[in-house]
C-alpha cells in the first residue's frame, strides 16, 4: 500500500455532513458479525484527503426501538483504507445486533446505493502521521482496531521518504473476546510476517474456549503483558502508546478516554501524557 499522507484541513469531508453512498457491503473474519463497508466520496474523481488517526462522524435518522419515534443517531468511525484509493473509503464495522444501534443499521438494513450522512472536524485529528517516535506501543479493544490499521497503513506502508516514520518497531496488544471476534485478522497476520522485526501483532483473548486450538495470550491486556511485550516509558521521547476501545478499557489501563492525564495501569509504570494517546 502506498502512504500517501495529508496535513489536516484538506479533507473532503468538512464540519457540515454530506450524504454519500453505500457502494459495497462484505462480511470480513470467521464470526459474521463484522463487515467491510465502501462508501461513496462527495467528489468521486479525488481520494479522501484524511489525515491519518482521524475519524469521521457518521450520521442517520432511525427509528427508536422503544418510543417509536424517528432520532438522529452519531457515531465516530475511522476508516481502514488510505488516500491512495480514489472515490471511496472503507469502514470496519462490528455488528451488535440489537445491542447496536447505528451499527446494525450499517451492517444490516441499509441497502446498496442508500446513503449515510458524514462530516469531519479537524479536532478529531489526535497525532498526524508521519511518527518521529522510534517505538510504538498499540492496545486495541474491539473496533478500536480501527485507528491502529489507519497508523499501520503509514508506518509499513511504501511512499517517498519524507513521508515515512522513523518508527522501527510496532508492537499490537489486541483484546477479543475471542477468534471470530478479531477485526482484519488475516491483514494484521500478513503485515506480521512481511515486516517481522518491525512489527509484531499479539492477539489477547479473554473468552476463547479452554479446549480450543489457540496458542496464543488469553485474559485481558494487564500490567503483566504490557510490561513482557511493549518498550518501557523510561524510553522517554523515543516511546509514544495509542489506546482504543470500550470505556472500561480506558479506565483500567490509561485513565477516561477524555482526561489527558494518565491513570490506571499505564500512569503506574511511568508513560506520561505526552506518550500515551487516547483515540
């Protein structure tokens, strides 16, 4: 893939929604939960223009299961493709059936060629690409994937070098509940082994069934696994984490996604607000 990096402020999308449509829908990993959905762009003849590690805002009128009435619903999505790919994008989305809402929408009901209000806010931009930092720690949570797969495409990704990371090891601490669960699985697995050395994906089950066939780290992303597998915080400049995923994730390992400071188990080993970002 290639980099193709932007600064912030030259995406298509802007703080105002614009609808585009719903080009193509396909079910991703083993479980059938989640799907790959492509999106149509304002301007079909232009890539997105997104700054990498930002998110748009998804938006939709629905019917409210209980009241009966019409409700806007808003959702933050991060695509999953790059700004080499011209009049479209991608999100990765999990379907949770009825405890979803906007989601199930996305992954069930809407129909090819319907369209999906989006806007972007450059606020929304949390560290741009390309990274300084010589190692990178990533804890992803369920669709919190998102926003690593979008850092991984511009770290791995070929392009000229004033575009290309300093970073020379990524390493993914990713909780699933288990093997269905795991988002762009076999994408994560590929770039493992054609940059082995630089970047190293370990996969933390905490539902999986005890006679299954996996080998791998089970439980939850602990002190004890972030201490095993990711660069300590005495690395100082050289080190920056991105964290994403479910509300209780972020109050355990960093502290509420909203508070810059860090708490929980990443401020008790050292890693300070200028090296932990919260997506």
């Amino acid at each position: 893939d290639g980099i193709n990096l932007v600064p912030p402020g030259q995406c298509q999308f802007n703080p105002t929604f614009q609808s585009v449509p719903l080009l193509d829908r396909v079910p991703c990993g083993t479980g059938g939960t989640s799907f790959l959905l492509r999106f149509g762009l304002p301007d079909d003849s232009k890539h997105m223009g997104l700054t990498t590690c930002a998110c748009l805002l998804a938006s939709c009128e629905l019917t409210d299961r209980e009241t009966g009435e019409k409700t806007e619903v808003t959702r933050p999505y991060t695509p999953i493709s790059t700004n080499d790919q011209v009049g479209s994008f991608d999100l990765l989305i999990k379907d949770y059936g009825e405890n979803g809402f906007l989601s199930k929408y996305l992954c069930e009901d809407l129909e090819i060629g319907a369209k999906v209000n989006f806007k972007h806010i450059d606020f929304n931009v949390k560290i741009p690409a390309p990274f300084k930092q010589k190692k990178i720690g990533m804890i992803a949570g369920g669709t919190g994937i998102t926003p690593m797969i979008q850092a991984l495409h511009a770290i791995l990704g070929e392009g000229p070098e004033e575009q290309k990371s300093e970073t020379d090891e990524v390493i993914l601490l990713y909780g699933s509940r288990n093997k269905n669960d795991i988002l762009g699985g076999d994408m994560l697995e590929k770039w493992a082994s054609c940059h082995e050395g630089k970047f190293k994906h370990i996969d933390v089950l905490s539902h999986e069934p005890k006679d299954s066939d996996y080998t791998g780290e089970r439980g939850f992303i602990d002190e004890e696994k972030i201490q095993k597998y990711f660069p300590p915080a005495s690395l100082g400049d050289d080190v920056i984490i991105f964290v994403c995923g479910p509300p209780i994730m972020y109050d355990f390992l960093c502290g509420p996604r909203n508070e810059k400071e860090v708490s929980g188990i990443l401020g008790k080993l050292g890693y300070t607000s200028s090296q932990v970002f919260k997506f």
